[in-house]
C-alpha cells in the first residue's frame, strides 16, 4: 500500500506540472477531481490506512474511491510487468513480490487460511489470476464498490434513488461529500505528511 500510494502521487503531482500520466480510468469520481484535491485525499486515506492511531474516515464515495485507486494502480503495475518480458532483474517481478508478501501477511493473521488452494507462483504470467488475489487483498479493506455507482442514483428520480440508497444500504450523503480544496501552504503540509507515510 505504501508503495502504491507512492507510485499515485508521483503520477498526480507529474499532472501538477502538465505531464498528464497515461492510464486507463477504472476510478472517474477521483479522476475527475483537481490534481491538488486528489493529494488532499490521498494524505487523508493514505494515514488512515497506515498509521493505526489515525481515526477511521468517513465512509463516503470519495474516500473509499481514493483506497480503490490504490488498488487499481497495483493491478495496472502487475499488467505492465506481465506485459515486460525484458527490464532489469530486480524490477521484473517487483510488484508481484509485494502482492504475494502481502498475501503471505494476511494468512499468517487469519485464524483460517484464507487461500487454501495457494496463491500464485512468482513466475506465474495469468493475469486475471494475479487481479483476483489483489481483489482480495481490496476485499479486506473495501467490502462493495458503491463509490462506482454515483451515476445510477444520479439518473434516477429522486424519490427512486432514495429508496434504491435505503435499499442498498448507502448513507443519504454518500455521494454528496465534499472533496477538500488546499491552499498552497496546505498543500505543502500535505506533500510533507505524503513523504513521512511513503519513506516509512
């Protein structure tokens, strides 16, 4: 997570400077955001998710989109090293020794194991096989994908949607929250907080 969290700043403060990163979007309603608002948030979730002292956020679709970014961009670095069949040693398997550590982890503090049937050889090239463990790894902190579904409730009436939300179990405020809006100071605090979480 820590080195996901890395890797997504670096591409938003490259879009800070109008180097816009390439990638596919599987996340619009943090894509969407301004590039300062998108650190604000990733600071916010980013301490959240390390640091245990840090209260729980509220859980509202922009904050539980910015954790699914993290997990998108992990996949997308396991697509690009499957897709390398060159590159320094060292760098090939990088991420998948990060997933596949971070698997171990969860096992060893299961009262279950939670992968019986194994988790996947380093060497292993399967794609989707390597996205349905990181989904499991997303499956621990993020139990649905409301955040997605914006879109739905704002095409519906909005005595439907109500209904639908109450239904489906989301907070009327779900999808109305605010994203935060640094100033310039602010977002110096934020890049500082960013760099004591990734060089941890």
């Amino acid at each position: 997570m820590r080195e996901s969290l890395e890797d997504v700043a670096q591409g938003i403060e490259w879009e800070l400077e109008g180097c816009a990163r390439v990638g596919r979007c599987a996340v619009p309603i943090f894509h969407a955001l301004r590039p300062e608002q998108k650190l604000a948030l990733l600071c916010e979730v980013g301490e959240a998710l390390l640091l245990p002292e840090t209260p729980v956020p509220d859980l509202n679709a922009l904050n539980e989109a910015t954790v699914g970014v993290l997990y998108e961009n992990i996949e997308h670095r396991i697509q690009a090293e499957l897709e390398e069949d060159a590159g320094p040693e060292k760098r090939r398997y990088y991420w998948r020794r990060l997933v596949l550590a971070t698997l171990e982890e969860s096992r060893a503090e299961a009262e279950h194991d939670p992968f019986p049937d194994g988790v996947p050889d380093i060497m292993c090239r399967d794609r989707d096989e390597w996205i349905l463990f990181v989904e499991c790894l997303t499956d621990r902190v993020l139990w649905d994908n409301d955040w997605m579904d914006g879109d739905v409730y704002l095409d519906l009436p909005p005595e439907h949607a109500k209904k639908l939300k109450r239904m489906m179990g989301v907070t009327e405020d779900y999808y109305t929250a605010i994203p935060p809006d640094p100033s310039e100071r602010e977002l110096g605090e934020i890049r500082s907080r960013l760099r004591a979480l990734t060089d941890g």
